[in-house]
C-alpha cells in the first residue's frame, strides 16, 4: 500500500503529517479511517503553532478597566492553547503515537511532543 499523501498544503501539516504516517499505516489494527484521525491531529497541531507564535508576540493576558479599577485578564487564547494540548494528547493516544519512553508499566502514555 502506497503512503497517501497529506490532504492539507501547510508546511507544519505536512510535516506532521509525514512524521506520523508511515506509524499509523503499518499498525496492524490500521483502518482507512485512522487517516482522517490523523488529518485532525496534524490541523490540530497546526492551531497549537498559530495560537503559541501569537501569545509569544501578544503576551498572555490584557488590562481590562471597570469599576473594580485595573484587572489584568488572561487572554481566551491561553485557554484554548491549552484544550488543543488536551486534544492533541486524546488524538496521539486513540492513534496509539505515544513515545515509548512516555509509556509507564501500564502502557499508557501521558505526554507527547508539541
């Protein structure tokens, strides 16, 4: 079977993509549907680059004046920066992409590279 090719152009996509593709396929429990798994955990990684490279330039929080007086606000995208963490770690782990150095005597795996 031939390696399909990534359905997305991004560069970061594409490197992901590659980087995973030849592991997912050569699994023995591989199904064609794993590939949109993995489409989803590479889109996934690529709003973990876009939301990281813009809080780097942005800063975390913002200063927010009301009645209260002065209140420094942690900014949404902080937020969402981390429920992308939370969902590239599901994605990793249902595609079975863990590090084994990550896998405890259990076999389960809790960390990944972002």
């Amino acid at each position: 079977m031939s390696t399909p090719r990534a359905p997305n152009n991004n560069p970061l996509f594409v490197a992901r993509w590659n980087q995973f593709i030849d592991d997912v396929m050569k699994r023995e429990n591989y199904r064609p549907g794993h590939l949109n798994q993995l489409a989803i955990l590479c889109d996934l990684y690529v709003e973990y680059e876009n939301l990281k490279n813009q809080l780097e330039m942005t800063g975390n929080t913002y200063e927010s004046y009301g009645r209260n007086g002065l209140q420094i606000k942690m900014k949404p995208e902080v937020a969402q920066k981390s429920k992308v963490v939370d969902q590239i770690a599901q994605y990793s782990k249902m595609l079975g992409l863990l590090l084994e150095k990550d896998k405890g005597d259990t076999g389960q795996g809790n960390s990944f590279d972002v």
